[in-house]
C-alpha cells in the first residue's frame, strides 16, 4: 500500500492512514519526522503508540475516529505526543474520510503547535505585566466579560480589524458582528466560563471586500472575563486547502473505474483553488507534431486536435518546463512571431507538461479570458504537483484496462483455467473450466485435491501422482489422458500445469489450463471421410471460383477505378464524398458477396453442424427489423412487425440458420422495392404441424416462369427492371440450401409489379402449441 501513497511524503504535515478501529495502515515521511520513530515501527499500531495514557483521553480519541468513519465527518483534536527520544509536544490533528482501494479509511493530518499552546500560557500570565509588549503582537487580542461585552482589547494594527474600536469597546457582541459569528462567540465563551476549559474556533469574514480567515482561541482570564487571542489564518488556510485538494487528488488518481471521472474530479478541486474558465488535457503526438484534448471544459471553444508547432502549448512543450503567462506576453509572442494566434487569447494563462517515464506525454493547461495576473510560480509549482498526478492516473488507467483485458481473455477462453496458491487452495476457475468439468457448485476456498474423482482408474491416478509430484518440485507437467466428469462420464482432456514465480523467484501460486479434446479424439476414425469431403469441397470452390470471378470483378473495378480517381486527380469535396460513397457500396456488395460464398461453401462441404436451441422469435425479428431500419428509410419505405401469435414466442431451432434466412429475405425486399411497406412476421398452423416465417414487400415483383429459377446460384433474372438491381445471384441460393439444413421449405408468392411475399415453413413438435 505505501506505493500507492508515495505522493503524501510531499506534503508538509504529518499524514496518517488509519482503519476504524484506528490503526496505522500508512503514515508519511513529515509523521516519521515529528515523532522521531521510523515509519515501519507506525504500521499497525494505533494512537496510544505515540503518546501517554495519562495525558491523553484515548477513549473519546476512539470515539472521533469512530464518528469520522461512520458519518463521513470532519473532527479535531488536541493530542499529546511522545517523540522517540521521551520529549514530549502538542499536535493539532484533524480526522476526515476517505476512501482507499476501495476500503473505507481515517484520514488524520497533524502538526505540531507546541509554540502555540506555549504563547497562549504565557500570554495569559502576562497580560496585564507586559501590556506594551501586546502591542507589537500580530495577534488580536480581546477580553469579554460573562455578559458578551467587550472591555479591553489589544492590536497592532486597527486596520485589520473588523469593525474600528469605537463601535465595540463596551458594546455586545450581537451588535457589530454578523450573527453567525456573535452567537458562535457567545457558546465559546460560556463553555470557556462555565466548563472551565479553553476553546479553538475558525471563521471567515469579508474585510474590504477580501476574504480572511482566522483562528479564535479563547481561554479564561479570571474569574469572569474571557481572553480570545485571535490570528490571521489565511495564507495558513490556502496553504491548508491546498494540501488538502493535493491530498484528495493523489488519493483519486489511483483509486478510480473511468478515468473521465478522474478529470472531472479533477477540474472540481481546481476550481476551489484557482479561478479559471478553461482546462484541458492534451497528449501529444511528437511524430505528427500533434496535440489532441483527452479532456476540456470551456465554454468559450472547443480546440480538439490542432498543430503542436507555433502554439503556447508547444512553445511550453518545446522548453520541457511549466509557464506563466499574462496577456501581455502572450501578445508579445505572437508579435515575435515565436506563436500564433489560433483563438480567444487569454488574460491569464499557465500549464506544465505531463511526463511519463520521462517523455512527455502531453500537457495540462488552466486558463482565464477576463481576469489577468490570476497565476504566479506558486500556481506553477501546484499544477506541476497535478501534472504528476495526472501521469500517475493515466498509467493507472492503462493498467486497469491491460488487467480487464487479461481478465476478459482468461474468462471467455474455451480453455478451462485454475488457479491455486501455493498451498492448494483454489482461487480462481474460469466458466470454461467448470463447464468442462461439470461442476456446477464454487470451488473458491476448496483444496485442489477434492478435484480428484473417487472412481479414478489407475491410469488417472498416475496422472494424479505426476501432477502431485511436479507440484512438489516446482516443475511444469503437460500431457492428455482420459478423465472423468463430476457425474462420472468420460471424457478426454489435454491439460498444462506450471508454477508461478514472483520478481524473487519464489513461486506464489499454481496455473492449470485444460481442454476438452473428446471430439478431436472421436473424430480420428473419420478422417478418411473428411478427406473425401475436402475432396469435394475443392470440386466445389473450383466451380464457385469459375462463376464469381466475374461478379467479384465488378465491385473491384469500381473500388480501383474510383479509388485511382481521388488518389492521381485533383477533387473537389463533393467528388470525394461521391466517389468516397460509391467505394463503400463496392465494398459493401464484395464483403456480402464473400460472405454468402463462404457460407455455401460451408454447407456444401457438409461442415456446418445443426445446433438446436431455444431462440426467441420476438426479439429475432426485432433484431432483424432494427438492422435494416435505416436502409429501408433512406429508400422511403417502410418496416412492420406481425405476430400471430401473442406473448413471448420461443423455438427450439438453430439461430444461425433463422437469423440469415430471414435477413437475407429482408435485405432482398428492401433492394427491389421503391415504396410501400415491407412486413416481417411469424404465425404457426396447428394442422400441418409448422410454424412459419414470411417477408412480404410491394416491389417489383416475379413473373411466375422465374420463381424456381431464383434459388439458383448466380442466377439474376435478365429482365431490364431486374437488372436495375445489383447482386451476385447467391442469397437466395444460400437461404435455400440452409433450410435444407434444418427441414424446411421456402415457398414464395408473387405478382409483377405488385410484390412478393416469401414464406419459410418450418415443421415442430406437438408440444410447440401446447
């Protein structure tokens, strides 16, 4: 865990990472510092570790801890720590929430403010000794008595005053400071009067339209009067606040799903310490001299990619260091012609590059339109801090994606994958693994022992015992033996088994990757057919190449010819988005073309195995209609659905089968229609035991001599309407020898002129109209 918060040792105060129960998962260097105790000696101890019993109250200490991780709330507290060498110290700690990997954690920053306690004890006891002396404190100093008045009070100077005396000596709080500020004053007071202890309090107010921030520190002075040592907190509190967002954001760039998320958590804290109106993130492509927005928020416009040559950015880029820039200077490079304008130039500009293993990778750029002189080099040094960050986040997405990836792979092989730690125990079975095993219960937590059947032969428990032994010596171990299912059936599997090692060479866990290879073994004796169908099959592709080589020549002379056009000719844009669209048509006519070729040749050379499975017939068509939509559209016809059948309509058939049929049909109906509506819909007929498909359109049309002639291959009717209409001459060949396939018919209906409609009869099981 420490690697995931080397980012905390660059900041100041001390950092503690602690668990509910308030124990050290981490601590940074600045903690290490202040106690004088090694940060090793931290982890897993809690807060009596760093001080004493007697001094500190760590049961309400427990409790705030508690509080911060159940409510998600921000407290503070005074602890009195023990340094290494016995020296004792004052801390203020502030415990807020966090999330770490995932884990709900206590985030405690602490600081030493021993100098602190030891002024306000002082100055208590001398007060009225060293009266002089007060006046050249920087602090405030005011004394109330028990009824909230003001009667005396101390300051360099008046101007930092809220009000000026005159309106508050002997006067009641309520009566010059805002209400919010009075009645939290008056609680202080009283607690500090009537409970007898000092009391810490932080505010804000606009004094001559600046905001400030203070501390109020109020402890007793006598009987009945109250002193409030008041400090001007607000170069403290930026410094704070910008730790803070510090803090957050190298906690985020490692803990994130989406990196989108992170940039706009990013662009969040920003915002809450600098005043901008544009950001992006830019990679930057050192080839083309390129830089492209990974992220961007501005209202004003939108930059995209554009010339990394002559921009701010690349001009920053170019010096491999971050830049300030004021509107000034950023005219003045344009006139030096050392950049040029390419849109709304800034009042205010900063941006740092981002580098990763030490090559830039891009840059981060914050920017105002109306206010100049808003960025300084501590700015610099804070975006610099968040370029860092950035890097640290885009290589975190990089790895999530690299681990989602080996995860996906590993879980959608066919092959059957299991790890085990070196002890046995199983970690992780992929879904291949139980499928090919039949197991349908978790093996997470078991031994891999109990994979061994009882009913193992002795064969299989040989195998068993190499496995076992090169398990034992940390060897790999390969082979393929005959094994048994969970239910006790047989079955062949080929399987690999090998130790893995970590950087130190000790091995940590254990791979087995199996596969079923019953049916390559049950197919050896049918080799010999195989060979007579590949025999075929090449009869066969010998014959479909004699007849395409015409029709694949028509698309190809296209693709070249305008292709050759907009490569050799000067163009206008509308000719290379007319040749460009005549390309993609070629181009789609060869690709459906090729692949109605490789699916006949698939079912000619009898490869193409028949799978029945349930296929929902709703969500078929629908599927079917939706691919099509917009060609229909563009051509201005229209699509319907028709179910005779109400409800969820499921078959027992093969999906594949259904699926070309049916969008082959509808592709067909859409090419030689010019209007109306085509309807795709599906009914059942109890007495012939068949369900049945139909595409019914109001195109063209068949003359009736031509119906069988169209589910021949390469067959286009020769009719000058027919004609108009480009194609191969396969789809319908292809639907037909599939419904072969599974026992269909295809019959058709048919009027020139006024339309066709295609039936796909299917015959079923009795049970299908139950």
């Amino acid at each position: 865990m420490s690697e995931k918060f080397a980012l905390f040792d660059l900041i100041p105060d001390s950092i503690f990472i602690q668990d509910r129960d308030g124990r050290f998962l981490y601590v940074n260097s600045a903690a290490s510092i202040m106690y004088k105790i090694s940060k090793e000696s931290m982890i897993g101890r809690d807060p009596k570790y760093l001080g004493d019993e007697g001094d500190n109250n760590f049961e309400y200490i427990q409790s705030l801890i508690v509080d911060t991780y159940l409510n998600k709330s921000v407290n503070r507290l005074e602890f009195i720590g023990k340094r290494g060498d016995g020296t004792h110290f004052v801390a203020e700690v502030i415990l807020s929430y966090g999330v770490v990997e995932g884990e709900c954690v206590v985030i405690a920053s602490s600081r030493d403010i021993s100098h602190i306690k030891e002024g306000e004890i002082s100055l208590k006891k001398s007060i009225d000794k060293y009266s002089a002396l007060l006046d050249a404190i920087p602090d405030l100093l005011f004394i109330f008595n028990k009824d909230y008045i003001i009667v005396e009070y101390k300051a360099a100077d008046t101007g930092a005053l809220y009000t000026q005396p005159e309106r508050f000596i002997g006067k009641e709080l309520s009566s010059f400071l805002p209400p919010f500020l009075a009645d939290k004053t008056k609680q202080n007071i009283d607690t500090v009067l009537y409970e007898n202890r000092s009391v810490v309090h932080n505010y804000s107010l606009d004094i001559n339209g600046e905001v400030r921030y203070f501390e109020s520190r109020l402890v007793k002075c006598g009987e009945e009067s109250v002193l409030s040592i008041i400090r001007d907190i607000t170069e403290k509190t930026v410094i704070d606040k910008i730790n803070t967002v510090k803090s957050k954001i190298s906690l985020f760039a490692s803990n994130f799903e989406d990196i989108t998320l992170f940039y706009l958590f990013l662009y969040e804290q920003l915002t809450q310490l600098l005043d901008i109106e544009s950001v992006f993130l830019a990679s930057y492509d050192s080839n083309k001299k390129e830089l492209t927005t990974l992220f961007e928020m501005d209202d004003r416009e939108q930059i995209g990619t554009w010339s990394s040559e002559n921009s701010i950015t690349g001009y920053m880029l170019s010096s491999g260091k971050g830049l300030v820039l004021s509107e000034r200077e950023i005219v003045s490079l344009i006139e030096s012609k050392r950049v040029v304008n390419t849109g709304v130039i800034a009042k205010s500009w900063i941006g740092a590059p981002v580098y990763i293993k030490d090559k830039i990778f891009g840059a981060i750029v914050l920017q105002n339109y109306t206010k100049e002189g808003l960025y300084s080099v501590e700015d610099l040094d804070l975006l610099t801090f968040i370029a860092n960050t950035v890097s640290i986040a885009i290589q975190h997405d990089k790895d999530l994606k690299y681990i989602s990836l080996l995860i996906e792979s590993v879980e959608n092989s066919p092959n059957g994958t299991l790890l085990v730690d070196k002890n046995g125990i199983i970690e992780y079975a992929n879904s291949s693994f139980y499928n090919i095993k039949g197991i349908s219960t978790s093996l997470i937590g078991s031994h891999v022992r109990e994979l061994k059947h009882e009913n193992a032969s002795i064969s299989l428990n040989k195998v068993y015992d190499q496995v076992t032994e090169a398990m034992r010596n940390g060897q790999e171990w390969s082979g393929e033996f005959l094994n048994l299912k969970s239910d006790g059936s047989q079955y062949w599997e080929k399987a690999y088994f090998g130790p893995i090692r970590d950087s130190k060479g000790d091995i940590t866990h254990y791979l087995t990757i199996i596969t079923d290879i019953s049916d390559l073994k049950n197919t050896m004796d049918e080799l010999v057919v195989s060979r007579n169908r590949a025999m075929e099959s090449d009869r066969l592709k010998s014959t479909f190449i004699a007849n395409i080589s015409h029709e694949l020549r028509t698309p190809l002379n296209s693709l070249m010819g305008f292709t050759s056009i907009i490569k050799d000719e000067e163009c206008t844009t509308e000719e290379v988005r007319e040749y460009s669209s005549i390309i993609y048509d070629s181009a789609q006519k060869l690709k459906g073309l090729i692949e109605n070729v490789m699916e006949l040749s698939k079912v000619d050379s009898g490869c193409y195995m028949v799978k029945n499975e349930p296929v929902v017939v709703n969500k078929l068509i629908a599927d079917i209609t939706s691919k099509y939509h917009k060609d229909a559209q563009e051509k201005g016809l229209g699509i319907t659905n028709f179910y005779a059948i109400e409800g969820e309509i499921i078959l027992d058939s093969d999906f594949f089968i259904l699926h070309t049929i049916l969008d082959n049909l509808l592709s067909n109906a859409i090419k030689f229609s010019y209007k109306g509506v085509i309807e795709i819909g599906f009914g059942a007929d109890k007495e012939s035991e068949k369900v049945i498909f139909w595409v019914k359109d109001q195109g063209i049309g068949i003359p009736k001599g031509r119906v069988d002639k169209i589910f021949e291959r390469f067959n286009l009717e020769d009719n000058l309407y027919v004609r108009d209409f480009e194609g191969a001459g396969l789809g319908l060949a292809l639907c037909k020898s599939l419904a072969n396939l599974i026992d269909a018919k295809i019959v058709v209906e048919s009027i020139v002129n006024r339309g066709s409609t295609f039936f796909l009869e299917i015959p079923v099981e009795d049970t299908f109209f139950e």
